[in-house]
C-alpha cells in the first residue's frame, strides 16, 4: 500500500473518532478523561511528548519544502493527531504532483 492511501486511511479513521467523540461527549471531556488519574496523566503527557516531536519535524520539512508551518503546528494543538496526519497527506499528494 502507498504511503497516500496509508496516511489517507490513519486520517479517516482517527479524525473519525475524534469528530465522534467530541459530538456525542464534548471537547472537554478529552481533556478531563486525560487527567482523570495518574495513568491518564501519563499518556496524555506521552501523547504531548510526541506530538511536539512531530510539530518539531513538520517545522522543519515545511521549512525545506518551502511551505508555512504554522497552520498545521496550530491544528496540531487543537486537534491532535489529526493535523500532523493530514499534513503527511497534504505532504504525498503534493509531492506526487511535482
């Protein structure tokens, strides 16, 4: 499988969720289930971790495909997951392109 189909895929997939559960629980309710305990806390401070690892790695490819980071570094923090893969989406569809 292509990296296309694949990232087009983990996108549907954890956009999917994501949209779901904040239209049946709330944005909120992400952040108080990611604090609800100690184990909680700790993959949520994981999950923040590797997330500015790949806000760090979006910066610079962006930088060197001469594009602006800084919208996919702010839906990184608004929606997670997503962006960064919407980006390497954006990212293959583009470079097919070229």
């Amino acid at each position: 499988m292509n990296k296309k189909i694949t990232y087009g895929l983990m996108l549907i997939i954890v956009a999917g969720y994501t949209a779901y559960v904040i239209a049946t629980d709330g944005y909120l309710s992400i952040v108080h289930a990611g604090m609800a305990s100690a184990g909680a806390l700790q993959i949520t401070l994981d999950l923040v971790a590797a997330l500015l690892l790949v806000v760090a790695w979006i910066y610079q490819d962006a930088k060197a495909q001469q594009r602006n980071p800084w919208p996919w570094i702010a839906a990184t923090c608004v929606v997670g997951t997503s962006a960064p893969l919407a980006y390497l989406f954006m990212r293959e569809l583009k470079n097919q392109q070229a």
